[in-house]
C-alpha cells in the first residue's frame, strides 16, 4: 500500500519537504514502517528511528498497524534551552 508520511522539524530540514510517500506491506507496524523509512531515507535514519509517530492525530506505539489511508507523521524528538 501507498503511504504518506508528514515530517516535521529536523525530519523536514534534513529532507528538504514536508512529506514522503513510500510503499508498504498492508498492515505493516509502526516499528516496520520506521525501518522501511530509515532504508529509503538513510540520510535521516537515526533521527527516524528516536522519532515518536503520529497516526490519525494520536500517538501511536511500535506495534500500532498503519492502515492505507491513515494521516501518518513523524515526529522528532525536541531539545532545546
């Protein structure tokens, strides 16, 4: 399946947009889907991988499934003084 994903912060500088499609297996877990980003993006993998995701406006857990069509965002962890 077709997925969209919005990146917000460090995730949207390092890739210059703010939003990336990728091809998944249906159902596939948070936890799989950060992994496949982070192969398609290894430019961003490590911030993709300390990053909280964001599924239909609710935070979601590793072994949440994304569903075709789910409102899907990448959010990076904030620091700062």
């Amino acid at each position: 399946m077709k997925i969209q994903i919005k990146l917000f912060a460090a995730a949207r500088e390092l890739s210059d947009t703010g939003e990336i499609g990728l091809e998944v297996a249906d159902g596939i877990l948070v936890k799989d889907m950060k992994q496949e980003i982070s192969n398609a993006y290894p430019k961003m993998s490590e911030l993709i991988l300390r990053s909280a995701v964001s599924l239909n406006r609710e935070f979601a857990t590793d072994e949440s499934v994304v569903r075709e069509n789910d409102e899907i965002a990448l959010i990076p962890p904030v620091s700062g003084g």
